[in-house]
C-alpha cells in the first residue's frame, strides 16, 4: 500500500470537508428549518465517512502507470538470487529486497534488485534460485513489475 498516496488523497478529503462544513455554518445550517440540524449534522458526518472510504480505495488501487506497465510492459522473468527481508509491514506482509538476475527476451540479461511487499501467500514463491514473471517498462529498464 502506497502510504503517502492515502495521505494525500485524506489530506484532500479534509480540505473539502473543510470547506464545505464552513458553507454548511455559515450558510445552510442558519436557513433550516427548525428541528432539521440534528439530521443535517448526521448527513455531515456520514458524507465524511464516504468520502473518506472512497478515498482511501481510490488511493489503494494501482497507479495508472503500473496498470499500464502490467499491459503493454515487456514480458521477462526475473531468477531471484538473495532474498534480504527489510521489514514487517502495517498489514500480515513484509518488506523485502529481492536481488535478480532479470531476462527479458531480446535483450541481454541483467541484474538488479527489486523491492516488494510480499504477502504470506506468496512468500514459499519469493526464495532464491525461484523464477518469476515479470514485465518491463521499455523506455526504462530499470522500471520493473513483478506479475504474481
């Protein structure tokens, strides 16, 4: 989970709850009619949660440049050579470096490393001497996809 972009995304959501409860203040909230606050302070509230939960959702998804990268990116698999765990995660994953030597055909093959938040699931997939699919952005070598 790309973490800065959920912040961003309820950052954005507060400035808009923000404004818009000032508008509600200043300006609905005097013009209802008697007896209506209580339900108009629910609606408020409930419109918060939404927009949070939708933002939040929105912000998980995949990037429009990884969706397109798992489409049109070059097919290649990548042969894990070390496995460097870096860390557990907020979620039941873990943060681990992968070194690679990576193929793609066409091309003379190359290592790197790759960096990727393993689940449970796929961690007996993520040991050395392991074969992964992979695609490849082929403007940037360097820009690399793992396909699990």
């Amino acid at each position: 989970m790309d973490h800065a972009r959920v912040m961003r995304a309820l950052a954005w959501v507060v400035a808009g709850y923000l404004i818009a409860l000032a508008v509600w203040l200043g300006w609905l909230a005097p013009h209802a009619p008697p007896g209506t606050v209580p339900y108009q302070v629910m609606i408020m509230v409930g419109l918060f949660g939404t927009a949070c939960g939708g933002a939040v959702t929105w912000a998980s998804m995949p990037t429009r440049a990884d969706r397109r990268l798992r489409r049109h990116g070059l097919e290649g698999w990548a042969r894990i050579e070390g496995v460097h765990p870096l860390g557990r995660t907020d979620h039941a994953s873990e943060l681990t470096e992968l070194d690679v030597e990576l193929t793609v055909p066409g091309a003379d093959t190359y290592s790197g490393t790759i960096v990727v938040d393993v689940m449970p699931v796929d961690k007996a997939r993520m040991v050395v001497g392991q074969t992964v699919p992979i695609r490849v952005d082929p403007q940037d070598r360097d820009r690399i996809i793992l396909v699990l």
